[in-house]
C-alpha cells in the first residue's frame, strides 16, 4: 500500500515537473520569437536538424553474412512452410469489398 501511494506521489511530481518544463520553454520561445528572432529560428532549426547516421565499423563483408544469415533462414523458413498445403474455406473465399 505504501508503495502504491509513493508511485502516485512520484507519477504526480514528474507530471507537474514536466509540465512547468514545457511551460518555460513555451515562454522562452515566445520571447525569443519577439525579441530576437534570428535565435528563435536557429533553435527552431536545430531541434529539427537529422543527426548523421554513422557507419563507421560496418563493412561490406558485414552487410554480405548479415544478409546472407537473413536469406539462408528465410529460405529454410519458407521452404518448409511451401511444403505445408492449407486448406482455409474463409481464406479460400473471394475478395470482396463492403
């Protein structure tokens, strides 16, 4: 019981921490959009700018037996599931659109 009422405490305290954080930055945009306006956008473009996917360690004999991994158990998958024959009246049916 007593640590359902902290979790509560707890849960409370985080949502109202979060919202006077998003309050702050809401103000602090709106004044940087009248005062300095240069500022506001360059904030504004930085929270949108994609960061660089790096690919630093892969290589091309890396991505060959990841996809090659990938296919060889597709193909036994597959392989195996071809053997299966499913007979499904609902599958089998039409297609029809209401």
């Amino acid at each position: 019981m007593i640590f359902l009422h902290a979790k509560s405490n707890y849960n409370k305290i985080k949502r109202n921490q979060k919202l006077k954080f998003k309050t702050s930055e809401k103000d602090k945009l709106t004044k940087l959009s009248k005062c300095k306006p240069k500022e506001f956008w360059k904030k504004i473009r930085d929270q949108y700018k994609k960061q660089p996917q790096k690919a630093e360690n892969l290589n091309n004999i890396d991505l060959y037996e990841h996809f090659k991994s990938l296919y060889s158990t597709n193909e036994n998958h597959i392989s195996h599931m071809s053997n299966d024959n499913i007979n499904d009246e609902f599958l089998d049916n039409d297609i029809t659109y209401l």
